[in-house]
C-alpha cells in the first residue's frame, strides 16, 4: 500500500486517580495519537511515551518532533510499504523506539485492515481471553493500598503488582500478603534501587511473590545478575529490554529469569514477537506490561499477550482502571480477564466525537508531489 498522510493528534486525558510510582505521581495523560492515511484504508497507533524522560530518555513532545522531522519523511517518500519495511526504512535513526512503534502500529493496523486480519491471528494467539493483572501505585498510608488492593480483587484482577521504591517496600508487601493469603503478586522498582540494597531486598524472599521487576538502573544488567545471586525472588527485567539483542545478552547474562515486553518500549510490535520467541527458546515466560494506554494501545497488547510465551497475567488491566471514558469501546474484565478483539486490525472502534473533544493539537504531515514529507495542518 501507499502511505499517503500521517495525521499526529494529541489528546489529554484524566486518570480515574492519581498513579504513583518511584518517578512521580501522574493525574492525567498527554497521549500522541497516530493515524496512518493509506490509499488502502486507515489505521492507528498510540505512543506510549510519557511527558517528561522519567521512565525513559523519550517523551511525547520529543516523539512527535522526531516523527515530524526524521521518521515519517522517509516513509511517506516510498511508492509502497508493508509493515516489515518500516523498521528497515527507519533504521539509520537511532533510538526513538517509542516514536518508531506508534507509526508502526498505525501501518500494521491499516495494513491488515485491508486484508481483513486480526492482530490476534497475525501474531498467532492462542488463548481468546488473557490473564489481567493490576499495578496498583505507591499510597500515602498502608490502610489505604489495602483498601485500594480489595476492591481490585473483588472486581475479578488475577495478580496484584505492587509498584515499590526505598521506605515503601517490607511493610506495604508484608502488609498486603498478610491480608489478601496467597494472590499472585509481584513488586515493580522501576529502577529505584542499588546493587548496595541486596540484601535488603533479599528480605522481600519471605512473601512467596512472583517476581521483582527492574530493582537496579537498566543499563546496570551485569549488577541485576549479581542481584540474583542474593535474592531467590526471580528478576524480572523491563526497562532494561529494549530489543532482542537486550533480551539475549540478560538471559545469558543471568540478570533475569523472567522478561517484561512493552511493545513500545521496544520499538513495535515486531519486535516485541521476536523477543516473546527468543525467550520461548530460552524457556524465559514474558507477561506484557502497561503504560496507562487508552482502547488503542490496549487492544494490541492483548492480542500479542494471546501469544503462547506469555505465561504470567499482564498490566493489560481494564479501560476503567485508568479513565472513566476510553477512546475506544471499553475493554471489561470478564472473569478476571479480557477478550481478544477479534476484528481486523486491531478489533476496536475509535470513537471520534470523544477524540475530538479531548483533542489539543492535530498535525498532518502529507506526501507532495516533488517534495515529501511535507508538513501541513
């Protein structure tokens, strides 16, 4: 197909409450949202970066300028493109994952909208339905995370992921074990701690959890496998995954024994495939995380988590955990799982008069005769 447009639209959009992790604490979401303009049909994408380089050294500003200037012209000046030509097309460029995946996001959507196929058959799925965990935030007493923990298991929430960080971790752990018996659950650092903690977060053994996620600093992944000499806890790492050679250099590593894949963070979806198979070889289990995505970024990630190595129930929790209104028809939990949108692309429906309403920009950059990748409003 041809791409012949790119529209970049940025919406902001309320969190149902405030999320906090070791980064900050975030009310609402800046949101760039992709749609790609084939001569075969539309399709969309969500990129996952945040507003500030907290998480990562991208953010959504920095994305769309890069998708403006660098990314999209390249793409918009090739007679024809397929979904396996982006990251090709795209590969001079360095960094910038999360730019990269939303545009191929948007290409795979229309991509396969044309040929009437879902991501869930794309990507081979197996299961209709997947496991959905929750991550629940820091909160500011222990009364309050265990209220908050109950409510997510009375609606049906298969695991419980505890985000952590220094003087919020033995007690709120001890606490939420204590009181919910043997829940699946994990612990999420988000980078906040060192190898100097090891023996503190050894103490974490005692509650039978399912895993640690990215104690240490992510390019620290030779001190996560000196982690795991101290702590019988399986090491999971996220931050530290940014594609398959990432994933191949920790697993012979040692630094992990279990890998989070955020389709995003590693730069598409294709990607985010060849890593579930390395570490299908390597017998590693993947579950697949969050980043607070709206209906559209949400319904890819459970269709790739339908994939036969994602073993433990992912942050792939439902709409109204994060907004009162999605962008798209809500993803419900049903039996403490979600449904795999069966629909060509990626199965939902965005609803444009919300979209609208909750838009604060739109730009359009275009392909003209002569000089491609222009940019229009």
């Amino acid at each position: 197909m041809k791409l012949e447009a790119v529209e970049l639209r940025r919406i902001r959009i309320s969190l149902v409450a405030p999320f906090e992790t070791s980064f900050g604490v975030q009310s609402e979401r800046d949101i760039l949202i992709v749609k790609a303009i084939t001569d075969g049909g539309e399709g969309w994408g969500e990129c996952v970066a945040g507003e500030e380089p907290d998480y990562s050294s991208e953010y959504v500003e920095a994305a769309q300028h890069v998708l403006v200037h660098h990314l999209l012209p390249p793409l918009l000046d090739r007679s024809s493109l397929a979904v396996t030509d982006v990251a090709v097309a795209l590969h001079r460029f360095h960094g910038h994952r999360m730019a990269k995946a939303a545009i191929e996001m948007a290409v795979l959507d229309a991509e396969l909208k044309s040929k009437r196929e879902s991501f869930a058959h794309y990507f081979g799925a197996v299961r209709p339905a997947v496991d959905c965990g929750v991550s629940v935030g820091i909160h500011r007493t222990i009364p309050e995370l265990i209220r908050r923990v109950g409510g997510y298991l009375d609606q049906g929430y298969r695991r419980v992921k505890l985000k952590i960080k220094p003087g919020w971790d033995i007690e709120p752990v001890r606490a939420v074990r204590e009181r919910f018996g043997d829940v699946p659950l994990q612990v999420d650092a988000n980078t906040a701690y060192s190898l100097a903690d090891a023996v503190h977060l050894a103490e974490l053994d005692a509650f039978g959890l399912l895993l640690i996620e990215q104690p240490l600093p992510e390019d620290q992944v030779l001190a996560h496998a000196e982690l795991a000499k101290v702590v019988r806890t399986p090491i999971c790492l996220d931050e530290s995954i940014t594609s398959e050679q990432a994933a191949a250099d920790a697993i012979q590593l040692g630094a992990c024994k279990i890998i989070n894949i955020k389709p995003g963070r590693v730069g598409g979806y294709l990607e985010a495939r060849r890593i579930h198979d390395l570490c299908s070889k390597h017998e590693v289990p993947v579950w697949m995380g969050g980043m607070l995505e709206t209906g559209i970024g949400r319904a890819g990630n459970v269709a790739v988590a339908a994939m036969p190595n994602f073993k433990l129930p992912g942050d792939t929790s439902a709409s109204d955990r994060y907004y009162h209104r999605d962008i798209t028809e809500p993803f419900v939990l049903v039996d403490g799982r979600l449904n795999v949108p069966q629909g060509p692309g990626l199965g939902v429906n965005v609803d444009q008069p919300y979209l609208e309403e909750i838009t604060t920009t739109v730009q359009l950059v275009r392909r003209r005769e002569g000089r491609p990748g222009r940019v229009a409003d």
